[in-house]
C-alpha cells in the first residue's frame, strides 16, 4: 500500500486505486505526509484541517481525525502508523510507500548521473511520471494550497526545466519542444522556459518562429507586467537576427531542490514573473521577484510553525502536454524552398511539427513536414501517389480530391503527409498542412480556411499547391472548399487531401473523389515499424518478445508510436520485459510518462467526446457488452443493437469490419471503454 500525493490524495495497492473524498481527516493526511518522517505541531495541523480561524474544540477534533485515519488505514491493510508524539503527531513513509518521496529520491538519483546525460534524462523521466495531475485536488485546506501546493510545483519545474536542457544538449530539439509549448503557456511569465524554446526552435533550423516567439513573449511581458526581457533572452535574441552558432549546450552548474545540490545548467535562475506569491506561516510573503541575484538558490529555508523547513517557492504546477491526436508524431522541418514554405517563414508563422501541438499555434498553416520512421502502407502509398500525379483533372474543374479515413490514431495524417512528401515535385506552388481543428477541438469554419490558405499561397500564377486538410470533423466543414473553380471559397486548380475520421460518404456524392480507408497494421508492417524505430539489431535479438509487443499494441499505430517512444527512452530494457510489463496493463501504460496526455486512453477519450451523447452511450453498450451485440441478430435476451446506430459508428471509425459479424470492436477501444466505466463506477472512500 502506498500514498499518492502528487495528484489528488489518494490510497493505492498496485493498480486499485481508493481516491479519498473532501474531509477533515484527509486535510490532516496531507498535512502529514507532506512532512513524512518529521513531527509536526498540532498547531500547524489544525490550521491546515480548519485555516486560520478555528473552532474552540480544534484540539479535540484533531485527536477525533486521528482516529479515524487509523481506522481508515486498518480497513485497507496499512501498515504505517500515525505516532503521537510531544507536542504534535509523525507519519512515517519512504519513497516506495509515498510519491512525493519516491519522486525526491529519483531526482536526487538522477543528480549523480551527472556525467551521464542520457541515464539523468531516463532517470528524471521516470520521476515526473509520479505526477498524476492537479496537485491536492480533492484536498480542502486554503493553507496547505497557499503554502505546500507552489512549493511541490516549483519541484517539478525544476526537474522540468532540466529535462529540457539535457534533450537541448543531447540535440534532441524536436522533443524538447514537445514540453516546451505547453510550458511556456501555461507559465507565459517563466522566462527560462521561454528562453529554451526559442533555442529548441532555432536549432531546428526554424529561425523565423523563433524570432516571433521572442516578439510575443517582449510584448507579454510589457503588456501584462510592464518589464523587459531578461538580458539573457535580449542577448539569444540578437544572436539569433545575426544567425550566430549558438554552440553546445553549457556545463552543468549546482541547483538546490528541498535542500539538496542537483546538477542543473549553468544558466541565470529562471525568473517566473507570472508566479503566485507563496506566504510562509508566520513568515512575509516572498515571491521570486524579491529574491537577491542568486534567486531562491541560496536563500535559507523558511520554516512554517510547527512544519519541517522547506527551500523551494513557487510557481505554478505545469500542465501536461498538449493531447495527442491520431496524427504521427514528426519532428520540425525547417521551411523549404518552394513559394509556400518561403511565405510561411517570411511571415513568422511556421507551424510546429505535427505532433508538437503547440496551443497557440494549433490551427496554423504551415508546410507538410517530413515523417520519421515511416513504414508500411506501401500499396496505400503507391496509390495515392498515382492518383494525386494524375494528369485527367475533373471535367467540372473541382479540386481532385483524395480522402483518408479510418479509426483515431489509426495514421491518417502520416500516411496524407508522407504521400504528399514523395509527389512535391508535381506542385511547384508547395504543399500546405491546414489544421481543420482549433487547439480545444472546435472545427474551423470554411471560410476562415479559405482566407487563410488564399494568404499563404499569394497570388496565383506559381503553379498547382498540394492541400492536406487535416481532421475533417464533416462534410459541411469541407464542401465549400471543394467547389468548381472560380466560386466563392473554392481552391481553384489545387489537389486537396482529406483526413477524417468520418467516413464522409455524403461528400464524396456531392463531389467525387477517391477514398483510401485506413485500418489496423499487419503483423509484418508492425514488426516493420518497430525495427525501423528501435533499430535492426535490438528488435532482431529479442524477434518473439518485438512480435509480443506489437500484439499487446493491437497492431495499432498510434500505441506502437507511443510504445517505441518508451522504448527509446530505455535503450538498456529488454524487449522481453517491456512485454510484460506492458501486458500488465497496456492501457496505462501506453502513453508518455512526461507527457501524460500522450496516451492512447486520451486518444479515445477525445474521440468519443466528439460523439453525439447518445450514440456515445450506444457505443459504451457495445463495448461493455458481448460481440454478440454486434450481429444482425443480436443476443436472445437482447436483441440486436439498431443498425442505424451500428452504421453510424462504423462511418465514425469506431467499428471495423468482421467477422465476427459485420463489425467488430478494436481490442484496445473496448478495453478503453471498459476500464473507464470501472474507474467511472469506483466507489470513492468516504473517510
């Protein structure tokens, strides 16, 4: 049995999982394991259950919580004990049995692995996946928020901030900027994060974005605190306009994290001008802004009453990465030569590699990048690259158009890229990738569409451009676009991908077109994938354990992207033990562990948040219950499920074709279904 603090307060035992319910008691659990193995006043305690402003019998109800803690801890086979000690009362805990613990001792690890960088990164990796989430979510105490909450978060940053700097000195730029993004969001005043993506960027080759990132973070910082830039990120700013080789990355220099000396950059203390002031007990408010030139590194620790001394101040916590969608992941390409590429990197507005999912460059027009490892598909491939070459245009003048369809995570878009890519000599305009969605998953409207490719593509008159529209949510979304040339809207002359996820049959009535419908991998182009990504000579030592690995994925593109990504991570783990470790429990373990939302379970999270409700609850039916479900007939007891309902959530890419039946459920999504209900439908202990 171990206690999670780092996400919502929780008792877990393996994979069962007992989150505790908003309470007094658990106020007091947070309290205490927060300062684990030290004695802690009542005092303090009683202020953390009830605030500042507390009853005439706190003493005796904090004795009342103790109680029921340890009747709590009996009922679910906990061995540690709430000891009573003079003046106060001690939990005792070591990192197996507490996060936050086990979380320290890794960082602390991975701080002697200094002279390694790959094991410090694997080891700090290993220690941000204890994160799960909002930090004390169902923990109702103002001061355990105002003064525990910014200090666990500034821990995290840290080690944040770290692995970025090591992917940036081990030249792995395209993965820093995958953290980077989401960091430099959600901490718009955190200039250090800044600072690092703007590098990330113009190592990348992508000098244009990185001067317009430096632009809006100056404006940010002058609208919104009416202060400058630091001289460090003035001084990266003008050797990025001279085009300067901003050479490897730095040595290490000492960092303090809760008191222990951790290897970090030999960079100025990132200063977070957009964090929330953290008040000690007893102590002045001190925020990062105040601090001496040394920022909070060699400042002593302030200690609240009756609580063990703590060193790091706050900021607040970093979100998760931005969700991961059914597009592969690919690193930056710098622009190309073609007009496309060369308008797109004279206005700024490069957009991020897909899979980077920057938040606020989302919905951008940007070039078709390259994709990384690409394999299989090879007849999909070939006939998309006859069918875009053709030289017959249709004889009402429309776009030719070429839809690729198939289940979330399936490789739509890698397939509309890396077709595109091989056919770029055909289009001497470019090629252009246009998200159809906005970063919260809104669809964009035609006509915004329409203004923006017309702006990035200029006048015409340079020949036909290759279109990708990615993430079609319906056919209304697109048929303006795909209209003959000359009307309103139209995108005269040009060859048009589609990507959805929808069948859009209706659109291909209207429109014409060819459809290439995407299912799972073979078992040979799965293999494939992983010899390409992991390399010949791991996968072929260990053939059994590599086709293991891709049966656990369900031949399934998007895990098996995210499996290799794991794997990478873990140059020394045997392919034999990743296998059972991941047949354990695929689904949990099939997503990022620094990236979270980079999972397969968020995957089909979004996509079946796109459903209409009830044809959501339709499909929870079918998944949860026997395939019989699925045929003409249906069970003897039940009956067959509407096959207006079945054909609908075919069209959706959530019904493969039989047998059995005329369609059948992916293992993977109904596994996903099923343990959400169970996680849905788990009793949640009330202490």
């Amino acid at each position: 049995m171990r206690f999670q603090l780092l996400g919502p307060l929780a008792l877990a035992d393996g994979t069962d999982t007992v989150v505790l319910q908003p309470s007094k008691p658990a106020n007091l659990l947070a309290a205490l394991l927060l300062h684990a193995n030290s004695a802690v006043s009542a005092e303090y305690l009683q202020r953390a259950i009830w605030g500042e402003e507390q009853p005439a019998t706190a003493k005796a109800a904090l004795q009342t919580c103790v109680l029921r803690l340890r009747r709590l801890f009996s009922r679910h086979g906990v061995t540690t004990s709430i000891e009573a000690v003079p003046g106060g009362y001690r939990i005792t805990a070591a990192p197996p049995t507490l996060d936050l613990l086990g979380f320290r001792d890794r960082v602390r690890r991975a701080a002697g692995l200094d002279r390694e960088p790959e094991a410090e990164l694997c080891a700090l990796r290993d220690a941000l996946a204890l994160w799960q989430g909002s930090l004390l979510a169902n923990v109702r105490s103002v001061v355990l928020h105002r003064d525990e909450v910014p200090r666990l978060a500034e821990e995290r940053l840290r080690a944040v901030e770290r692995v970025c700097d090591l992917l940036l000195g081990l030249g792995r730029c395209g993965e820093a900027l995958v953290d980077l993004w989401t960091a430099t969001r959600v901490h718009p005043g955190h200039e250090r994060f800044h600072e690092q993506l703007i590098e990330a960027l113009y190592r990348s080759g992508r000098q244009a974005q990185a001067l317009a990132e430096y632009r809006r973070v100056k404006g940010y910082l002058l609208e919104e605190l009416g202060v400058d830039p630091s001289p460090s990120l003035r001084r990266l700013e003008l050797s990025i306009l001279r085009g300067e080789d901003l050479g490897p990355a730095g040595p290490a220099a000492p960092h303090v994290i809760r008191g222990e000396t951790v290897p970090l950059p030999a960079t100025r203390p990132s200063t977070d001008r957009g964090a929330v002031p953290v008040t000690d007990p007893g102590a002045s408010p001190v925020t990062d802004r105040g601090a001496t030139a040394a920022g909070d590194r060699g400042a002593p620790p302030v200690a609240g009453r009756g609580a063990p001394p703590v060193g790091d101040r706050g900021a607040l916590p970093v979100a998760h990465a931005a969700p991961v969608t059914d597009r592969a992941a690919v690193p930056a390409a710098a622009p190309g030569t073609t007009p496309v590429a060369a308008r797109v990197a004279a206005a700024g507005t490069d957009a991020p590699a897909a899979g980077t999912d920057a938040p606020a460059a989302a919905s951008r027009i940007g070039p078709v990048p390259a994709v990384p490892h690409f394999t299989g598909r090879a007849a999909e491939t070939a006939a998309m690259a006859a069918r875009l070459t053709a030289t017959s245009p249709p004889e009402d003048d429309r776009p030719l158009t070429v839809l690729v369809s198939g289940a979330p995570g399936i490789g739509k878009s890698a397939l509309a890229q890396h077709a595109a890519r091989l056919v770029r000599d055909a289009f001497p305009a470019g090629q252009l990738l246009v998200p159809m969605t906005r970063a919260d998953g809104e669809p964009r409207p035609a006509d915004e569409v329409a203004a923006d490719v017309a702006a990035t593509l200029g006048a015409s008159g340079e020949g036909r451009a290759l279109l990708i529209l990615d993430d079609v949510i319906d056919a209304d979304q697109v048929r303006p676009l795909l209209t003959p040339r000359g009307e309103a809207g139209a995108l005269p002359g040009h060859a048009v991908v589609v990507t959805s996820r929808m069948g859009l049959g209706g659109l291909i009535a209207t429109h014409g077109g060819w459809v290439q419908r995407l299912t799972t991998f073979t078992e040979a182009e799965s293999y494939a994938l992983l010899l390409t990504a992991l390399g010949a000579e791991r996968v072929e030592a260990e053939p059994r354990a590599a086709h293991r690995l891709a049966a656990l994925c369900g031949h399934f593109p998007a895990a098996l992207r995210i499996l290799t990504a794991r794997l990478l991570t873990r140059p020394g783990l045997r392919l034999a033990d990743a296998a059972d470790w991941l047949g354990e429990d695929p689904l949990a373990r099939l997503t990022l562990t620094d990236s979270p939302d980079h999972s397969v379970d968020g995957l089909f999270d979004r996509a079946l948040g796109r459903l209409d409700p009830r044809l959501s609850e339709a499909f929870t039916h079918l998944a949860q219950g026997p395939p019989a479900l699925l045929d003409d007939q249906g069970p003897e007891d039940e009956g067959p499920v509407p096959e207006a309902v079945r054909e609908r959530l075919a069209d959706a890419g959530l019904l493969e074709d039989g047998p059995p039946g005329p369609y059948r459920i992916h293992d993977l999504l109904r596994a996903h279904v099923r343990r959400t209900a169970r996680i849905r439908d788990r009793r949640t202990e009330k202490v």
